[in-house]
C-alpha cells in the first residue's frame, strides 16, 4: 500500500509540474530565459534517454526533439526520417531491401527510412554516435524514443530535480508525411490531450518551420506554438519566399496573433559583422513590442554553431551575447554551455 501510494504521489507531483505556467505574453518575463536542449551527444547517442538525462542534469528546462512517424503510425523521437545515419539500420540484413530512394521536401535522398518501420522494428535498431561511440551493453542499448517516452522522462526530471521540466516538440517534414497519410499534428494533438499537456500554461511547447502545421495544431489543441525561421528560407520552402513580410512590424503583429515564439538563428539576433564586438539587431525588442517572445537557434543537424567566423572556442561568448540581447530562450545541442552563458549573462545584468 505504501509503495503503490508513493508512486501515486511521484504521478501527481510530476503531473502538476508539467502543467506549471510560464509567461503567455513577451511583456511578462518574470523567469530566466530557457534552456532548451535536443539531447545531442551528451551521455549518450543523440535524442538518446541517457543524453536527455544528461540534459536535466546539466540545466535544461526543456527537452527538444523532432517528431517523425512509424509505418504504423506512432510518433517516435528523430531529427529527420532518414535511419542510416543515427542508427546501426545498415547493419541489419533483414531491412537491406528496404534501402530505397525518396524525394522528402523537394530533395532526392536514399537510405532507409521510418516510415517504412513499425515501433517494433525500430526498436530493434540501435542509436549511433555518443561519447566515443562505444558499443553498449545489452542491458542500456539505446533504441529510438516516441514521444510519450520523451515526456516520461521530462515528467520524472520534474521529481528528481523538483523543478518544471518540459518538452520542446518539433514536427519534421509534416507535409511529406501528410502526403504518405501519416499526418503528424493530429497523432501529436492526440498525443498532448492524453498526457494533460493540452493548456496555454502547460510545459509543452510545439515547434515547426511550416506554419500550415502549427495553424492546424492551434485548431486541435491550445498549447503554445513556435514558429521556426531558418535565414535564408521562406514558409514554402522555397528561399527568400515570404519571411521579409513576416519579419517587418506588420507581421511580427500578425505573427503574434497565431504563435507564442518565433525561433531564429544567432545571426538574426546578433550582428556578426564585427566578431569581436556582435550587437543585438534590434529583432529581438521588435519581435517583444509585438507580443512575441524570441528563441534563438544555437545549431542544429543543418547548421554548425557558431556560425563563421566564430570558431568552437567563441561559443559560450556568443551564447551569452544572445541572452545579453533580451532572448527568451536558447535552443541547442546541449544543456550546458547554454546554462552556462545564461548564468554569465544573468550574473553581468545583476552587476
């Protein structure tokens, strides 16, 4: 009865930490700004249990990951559909046929992908990469997440380290899988409403490049939404196409009406014209006087942080340079660096 009671009251408590509230506005801004990190190789193969564990230990206050879909329809924890280069899939002579071709968002690709991959057969598959890229033991072999297992392990970070810990979710290529019916926002909207994350307030963010998607979530739940902005891409995808408009007073306005964030890369936000000395580019108290709060991109699996010409060793400068620039929040790899930027940032504004 005591255990069974002691599990109840870990449930609750974590339950209720996923639905603690952080500002629904930009001009409310009573907590630090975010860390929020994709569980890159830090413990562990990337978007790996033990790296997202790594990631709480480490600082972050959301767990970001991509959501992909199974051929059975499950949303499972990848950056991109594409198995070969994060998982061992080559090395198993039962899926060798399925090595095929696809055109994924305009681009020619070959490999093999999940789609055509039940949640059991991909949990056959072993995560690559990590620290060394040891073998691991049967015991802790790292398989592929869905995304009621990321949120399992966001939920238990919110009791072991007794503060909110939530969950950054990032649809990927939504439109190529709504074309193969397997549409994402209504598995991730079915998703949220059964784990008690659908509210404005809940630890549950919800990201994506393509604002048809995010429309289509903000009609099936209420959870906050972030519109992602690569420079140099457009909402179609097509460069250049669109993002001017959305960009200038008028539709940062009209943005705020729809999303909660917008999500930029570090040279959006940041002047990077003189390394030694970046200024903020005036974006980010744009983007507030709107209603919008701001996240900036600190890498990802298409572009290198920090971008040129800063090199590996100006990293935690240029991240403190972000938060110095009034960002609400700072998306990367890993939780550390941007913990550790956010501190510098916070400790120089108390001074």
């Amino acid at each position: 009865m005591r255990q069974s009671r002691r599990r109840f009251t870990i449930s609750a408590l974590a339950t209720a930490l996923a639905t603690v509230g952080l500002p629904l506005r930009a001009e409310t801004r009573a907590i630090p700004p975010l860390v929020i990190a994709r569980g890159a190789a830090a413990g562990g193969p990337a978007l790996s249990r033990a790296a997202y564990l790594t990631a709480i230990d480490q600082g972050a206050d959301f767990l970001a990951g991509g959501l992909v879909s199974s051929k059975d329809g499950v949303l499972i924890v990848r950056e991109d559909d594409e198995l070969s280069g994060a998982t061992d899939v080559a090395a198993h002579p039962e899926f060798a046929e399925r090595r095929t071709t696809r055109v994924i968002d305009g681009v020619t690709r070959e490999g093999w992908f999940t789609e055509d991959f039940t949640l059991a057969e991909l949990k056959s598959l072993t995560l690559s990469g990590g620290p060394r890229d040891r073998r691991p033991a049967a015991a802790d072999r790292p398989t592929v997440l869905t995304c009621e297992e990321l949120i399992a392990i966001a939920r238990a970070g919110c009791v072991s380290q007794g503060r909110v810990i939530g969950v950054q979710a990032s649809l990927a290529h939504s439109t190529y899988f709504a074309n193969l019916d397997l549409p994402l926002e209504p598995k991730l909207a079915h998703v949220i409403h059964a784990q008690g994350y659908n509210s404005p307030a809940a630890a549950m963010l919800v990201a994506s490049d393509d604002p048809r998607a995010l429309k289509t979530l903000g009609q099936l739940t209420t959870v906050r939404r972030v519109q992602r902005i690569g420079v140099g891409s457009g909402p179609t995808g097509a460069p250049g196409v669109g993002w001017a408009d959305m960009l200038s007073p008028e539709g940062l306005s009209s943005l705020a009406r729809q999303v909660w964030a917008v999500a930029l890369p570090a040279e959006a936000i940041l002047d990077l014209s003189n390394p030694k000395a970046p200024q903020a580019t005036g974006f980010t108290a744009a983007a507030h006087m709107a209603g919008l709060m701001v996240h900036a991109l600190a890498g990802s699996e298409q572009a290198a942080f920090p971008p040129p010409p800063f090199k590996g060793g100006d990293a935690r400068r240029l991240l403190a340079d972000l938060f110095a620039a009034g960002v609400d929040g700072v998306c990367g790899d890993l939780a550390a660096p941007i913990a550790r930027a956010r501190n510098d940032a916070l400790n120089a504004r108390r001074g």
